[in-house]
C-alpha cells in the first residue's frame, strides 16, 4: 500500500538550525513590504537575500583563492544568487 502524505526530505533539504534575529518594527515591516512585492513568504525573502549577500562577501574569498592556490571548494555560478548555492 502506498503511503500518504509529503515524501520524506533529503538530508541536503533539511533546515536543522535556527538563526534568530532581533529587528526594529520599521525593519520588519520593510522586509515583509519586499517579500510581498516579489510574491514569496517573508522567511523565504529573507533566505534569498542572505545567500546573494554570502555569495556576494565570499566571492572575493573564492578570487583570492583561486589566484594563491589554483582550488577551492567553493563554486559559483553567474548570479549571486548561483554564487551562493554552496549554502
């Protein structure tokens, strides 16, 4: 018999910790005004904007390295959003 309900997730799709971030009303209302413009859940908005900031910081990281050594384990794509997929 076949199971009902949502397949389990993958390790890899698992969110197994927290970040908690205090904001001032104004803050939150600002983001809450972004995520509804571009039609997404407001934690969703905030995850997005999270990896684009990270591939944005690590991408000098990645330059340097690749420039000392040759390697990385860190790969980005074309966007910044691509940059930061490794997350």
């Amino acid at each position: 018999m076949k199971r009902r309900g949502r397949p389990p997730k993958t390790v890899q799709e698992k969110r197994q910790e927290r970040l908690d971030l205090r904001v001032s009303s104004a803050e939150k209302q600002a983001f809450k005004l972004a995520a509804e413009k571009s039609e997404q859940e407001l934690s969703v908005w905030i995850r997005i904007q999270l990896h684009k900031a990270a591939g944005d910081e690590l991408l000098p990281i990645k330059t340097s390295r690749n420039s000392a050594d040759g390697a990385t384990n860190v790969e980005y794509g074309e966007s910044s959003a691509d940059r930061a997929s490794f997350v």
